[in-house]
C-alpha cells in the first residue's frame, strides 16, 4: 500500500494497537449501555485511524469519520434485524451485507482521499472494497 499523497504522523504498530483494542474491549460490564457501546464504537475507530493513517489525523476529519461510522452503524443494526426474514432469500441478505460494505467505502470515501481510503480499508493498489460472502454458506445457516 502506497504512502504517497498524505502524511498524519506516525501509526501505531500491530502490537501496539492489538493491546489497546484488547483493552477496549475487555473488562467492562456486560452488556454495555447504549452510551458505553457508542464510546467503545468511538474509541476503535480512533484506534483504527491511528493504525492506518496516522496519530496526527485532523480531528475535524475524525468527527466526520465518526458521523460515517454512526450512519453506517445504523444500517448495520438494520441489517441484522432483517436477517430473520432474509435467512429464507439467502442472495437478499448478501445484497444488503454487500450494499452495505460499498456505502460504507462511499460514505468514507467522501472523507478521505484515495489513498487514505486504500490505506483504512486495507486495500492493495486497485482493489475494490467487498465482503467476501459465500451465499452457500449462509444458505446451510
């Protein structure tokens, strides 16, 4: 993945941002509140920045971030609250999952530069945002 076309500092290392999404996610009450699971929500997506693109990623553009992942988030929620009826039409739920991966690379897209895009995403030079969805498989259940 290529550096070229942005500079946000440094970025966290594997190591070190596995230990702290570990921490995020461990030792906290179970279930989480509504307003506790919203802050996890918003402290991973920072750590996310700060692995991909950098610790000194503007934070204007981490609120719009933000704004992206709450909407996404939504459609996410309402997506698993339809699986019920779509575990009957299999291809219905792998259209939803994948409209929804495509949004959300849309949607970020509208936030970060393509090569800050490729880098969040994980994404090799020309490779397109997906979700590797086996309809088979969701069809055996």
């Amino acid at each position: 993945m290529s550096d070229v076309g942005f500079d946000h500092g440094p970025r966290l290392s594997l190591a070190e941002y596995e230990r702290r999404l570990i921490a995020l996610h461990t030792g906290h009450a179970q279930p989480p509140t509504p307003d506790q699971d919203r802050e996890r929500l918003r402290a991973q997506l920072d750590l996310d920045i700060d692995f991909r693109l950098g610790t000194r990623f503007p934070a204007d553009r981490r609120e719009a971030m933000w704004a992206v992942r709450q909407r996404v988030e939504r459609q996410r929620v309402r997506l698993l609250l339809s699986h019920v009826v779509r575990k009957i039409w299999p291809r219905l739920l792998a259209r939803g999952a994948t409209g929804l991966a495509d949004t959300m690379a849309e949607s970020y897209a509208e936030v970060l530069s393509p090569a800050e895009l490729q880098r969040f995403l994980g994404l090799q030079a020309g490779e397109k945002p997906g979700l590797p969805i086996d309809v088979d498989q969701i069809r055996r259940g």
